[in-house]
C-alpha cells in the first residue's frame, strides 16, 4: 500500500464520524502505511489546527473519540475529490514492460501490458498481444465482469469465417460461458475486468454447439 498522508488520516475520521486511537492504528500503522509515531503526530497536528474534536467515552479503560466538527465537512469533501483526481494514472505505453499472462489463463503465449490495477479489488485494465491460435477453451469468469475493444487483429468465428475486428468489442458478464477467441492473425486489444480475472474451465463440447461471432460491432 502507499504511504498514507495527514489528508488520508482526516478523510479516514471524517468517513467513519468517530474513531479511536485504536482504529487509526488498525488502518494506517498495521498496514504499514505510516509509523505509530507519524500517527500520532498528524492526530495531534489536526486536533491543534481543530479539524478534529474529540469526546470522553467513560469506558474501561476510558477513551476517546475523534471525528470531523461540520464546520470542515465542505472541506473534506473538496479534499477528496482533489484525491481522487490525482490519482488518475497515465504515462506512455512505451515504457511499460510487457509481461507474460499469468499461467492457466490462455493456451498460447499472450504478452500483456497492465495500464492499471487495483489490489483490493482485483480490477484491471491491460493491453494485450495475442498471437494466432486458440487463444483458450470455454471459461468463464466467476468474479469478475470481462470487457475487450480489439484495436487490430483477425478471428475465426464458430462457423469458420475470418472476420476483421479493429475496432469492435466483447462484453462477458461475470459466470457466463464463453467460448473463447481462435485468433487467426494477431490481435492486438485492451481488456478490462471489474473483479478479479479468476477462470475458470467447462466441458470442451460447450465450444461451438451454436455458431455465434466472437465480437459484436460496435
């Protein structure tokens, strides 16, 4: 995970409208994300500039709670959406390293290039490269929805035709059966799954019972 700011610290208070010393810990100090002492010195640098109040909680042991006095609600709000905004990635194709798809997941060697990921979730966007052949037997994705827009390429559809596919798309919901994609001349194309790309195998025969195009146009 990435090293957590004062921003992070007060966005994660106001989220939550109250939290302990203790919770702070949880998600910022046993993630790694920063030290004890670094916490401890952001919750304090905010109570001094008021952008957090606390309360006694008669407890034992006693404690206290920390939130966001609605005086600053507008503020956080303001600051989170500047986070989010700056954390939009990007850079040039150029200069990402291509990588070999995970094993098990295609029968012939893809090269992928991740543009972007997320760890918690599981969501990726890729660009990948995929030479002639069956590129992978019927599947299907049990955690995550599947969307491809093909920039170049050829396919074999399931009644034999060659049909060109630059520049149309395929869209597999999660736990839907795919066919899979017989790639007749190399095929270049970003793919994006919004969970985790688990797949998993069914029966062979389920191939190519009805003749269907492997793309739709778009």
């Amino acid at each position: 995970m990435p090293i957590a700011t004062i921003d992070d610290v007060w966005i994660y208070i106001y989220d939550r409208g109250e939290v302990r010393t203790r919770d702070l810990e949880q998600r910022f100090v046993k993630t790694k994300q920063m030290a004890r002492g670094t916490m401890y010195k952001y919750k304090q640098r905010l109570e001094l500039e008021g952008k957090i109040h606390s309360r006694p909680v008669h407890a034992k042991p006693p404690y206290h709670l920390y939130f966001v006095p609605p005086s600053f609600h507008r503020h956080v709000e303001a600051l989170k959406q500047y986070k989010a905004l700056s954390n939009v990635a990007g850079g040039h194709i150029d200069d990402l390293e291509w990588r070999d798809l995970p094993d098990g997941m295609a029968l012939v060697q893809v090269k992928e290039k991740i543009l972007w990921q997320d760890t918690e979730t599981g969501a990726m966007v890729v660009l990948q490269r995929i030479p002639v052949g069956l590129v992978e037997t019927p599947h299907y994705h049990p955690e995550g929805n599947h969307f491809i827009y093909a920039i170049s390429g050829e396919v074999e559809t399931p009644s034999g035709d060659i049909e060109r596919i630059a520049g149309t798309y395929r869209y597999v919901p999660k736990g839907t059966p795919d066919i899979g994609v017989k790639v007749a001349k190399e095929l270049v194309c970003i793919a994006f799954w919004d969970g985790p790309r688990t797949k998993m195998d069914i029966p062979y025969t389920l191939a190519y019972d009805s003749p269907r195009k492997a793309y739709s146009s778009s």
